[in-house]
C-alpha cells in the first residue's frame, strides 16, 4: 500500500511516519514539492504519486498570524484538502484528514460532540471548517479527526514554551478560564493507527461505513494554567532545575492575542469509543510518556 502523508515534518505527520514506516510505503513530500499554499498544482502531483490512502495533518497553524493572512490560510486548509478530496473521490481513494475544536465558538461546558453546530471564532477556525465542509462535500469516503491542544517533546508548542519560561523567569501567568484536553502527537498517531489496522486495508469501505468526523483527543480536561503546572511539576520530578518559583492563574482577558480563542474545548469521546472500539489515554498519562522523552534530550 502507498500512502501519501503530508506534513511529514510536523508533530502529528511525524509520529504518523514514525509508526507507519514499516507498514506500508510512505510517500512523505516535503512542503516545496508538496505546497498546500498552491492549491492549483496538487491534482497533478497526486496523479504522480497515485497513493491508496492520503493522510492530511499539515495545515496553517499560526492561529495568531492567520487573522492577517486569511487567503493563505484558506488556500493551505481548506482550497488544498478540497483538491485532495475531490482527486480521491473520483478514484475512491480514501483520505483522512485532522480538524480542530477551533470550528466550535467554545460556549457552555459540555463537550463537543461531531454532531454539534460549529461556530468558529477566528480566521483559523474558518478555514478548517471550510476544509471540513470541502472534503465532506466532495463525497468520498473520508475520516476527519478532530483534535486539540496537539504537542510533543519535540517542535514549537506549548510544552516546549512552558518549558522555555520556567528556565528563564521565576513567575508564569497562565490563562486559567479555557478548558480542553492536552493531546501528544504520538497519542493521535496510535490512535490512528488502530483506527486503519482493523480494515484489512479496504480503508475505502471502512471510512464509507463509519467515516465522517471522530473527535480524537486525549482523556480528561484541564486548563492551560493546569497543564502548565503539570508539566513544571512533572520535569522537577524527573530531576530538572527551573527558575520558576510561581505559576499565576490569569483570566483570558489579561492575556490579549489578536484571534480569539474558544473558552470550552472539550470534545466528546463517546463516537470514537463505540465505532473504532479506541479508548485513549488521559492527558496525564499521555503526558508523563511525553515528559520523559523531553528529560532525555535535557
């Protein structure tokens, strides 16, 4: 089976690469041969490569950036994935590919599930949703994983900021009143990976069976200024010397950026637990294995 994966070098299309390497043959473009900014030229490359399964995680993630850069942002998730969806369509080729709880405008307290009404808050938001609606639209069979607040031990996230300011300043203050679920790229992947083992590779009848959206994020909630915590408790554990000697909840409000974020990102895992039979870790879990990855390199 050859897979197309795109975003080989980012955290969740890494760890997808790392565990798929030795399942299949994995085409794994770089961004320059494989520009999602240039939606005008992937149908061509996509007849080049001729994958059986296409695995979308890139995107445009500068949620900040993107509300100056709405175009680009556009054109990289949602013109890009909508080329992709219809080339597969038209051959059955199944695609998956990953959405994010910035579709939802973070209301209430209970979790999201796949069903409920999006109403993103910032440029980002828009145009994932946009790709979500493309590739739904497009008709082929298709999986898009909803996820959030994705990190890893290596890249620019927010475990690697924290990590970053606790060496530098003795005071943190960390947004407190925004609720989700801290979620390792390597959680994602072997999730993913279950979800495609049990197909027997006819992905194609799978995804036109159970397919659509599944919400796949960690277990449990936090806030950010929790998660910060966790993370400079978890390193002091593991031996590492910090700076910080106080983490201060704060409200959004006393921390301005430029796109607004949803206050309540929790996204129900009732779907992915039924129809995949996945149970995932908590965040705690999945960022203890994080942790100690990150203590080695230290």
């Amino acid at each position: 089976m050859k897979i197309l994966l795109t975003g080989a070098g980012g955290q969740v299309g890494g760890a997808l690469r790392r565990l798929l390497q030795d399942r299949a043959n994995i085409v794994a473009p770089t961004r320059e041969t494989f520009d999602l900014s240039q939606p005008a030229g992937l149908a061509e490359k996509l007849d080049s490569i001729g994958p059986d399964l296409i695995i979308n995680p890139a995107a445009y993630t500068a949620v900040d950036r993107a509300e100056d850069e709405r175009e680009t942002a556009f054109r990289v998730n949602a013109e890009s994935p909508e080329v992709m969806a219809q080339w597969a369509a038209r051959r059955r080729v199944p695609l998956v590919h990953f959405s994010t709880d910035y579709v939802f405008d973070g209301s209430g307290e209970r979790p999201w599930r796949e069903d409920s009404a999006p109403r993103p808050l910032s440029v980002y938001g828009e145009s994932k949703l946009a790709g979500d609606l493309a590739i739904a639209g497009a008709g082929g069979p298709h999986l898009i994983a909803r996820t959030s607040w994705v990190y890893a031990a290596t890249g620019a996230n927010f475990l690697k900021t924290i990590v970053r300011l606790a060496g530098e300043r003795e005071e943190l203050r960390i947004v407190a009143d925004q609720i989700g679920a801290p979620t390792t790229a390597d959680a994602i992947a072997r999730a993913m990976v279950a979800m495609l083992q049990p197909a027997d590779e006819d992905f194609a009848a799978m995804f036109e069976k159970r397919g659509g959206v599944v919400n796949l994020v960690c277990a449990g909630e936090t806030s950010w200024h929790g998660f910060a915590s966790a993370i400079v408790s978890g390193l002091k554990a593991r031996g590492a010397q910090f700076a910080v000697k106080q983490i201060v909840p704060i409200a959004s409000s006393e921390f301005p950026v430029k796109a607004k974020r949803p206050s309540n990102s929790r996204l129900d895992l009732t779907r992915l637990r039924e129809q995949f039979d996945i149970a995932m870790p908590t965040w705690q879990q999945a960022l203890d294995r994080e942790l100690d990855a990150l203590k080695a390199t230290m």
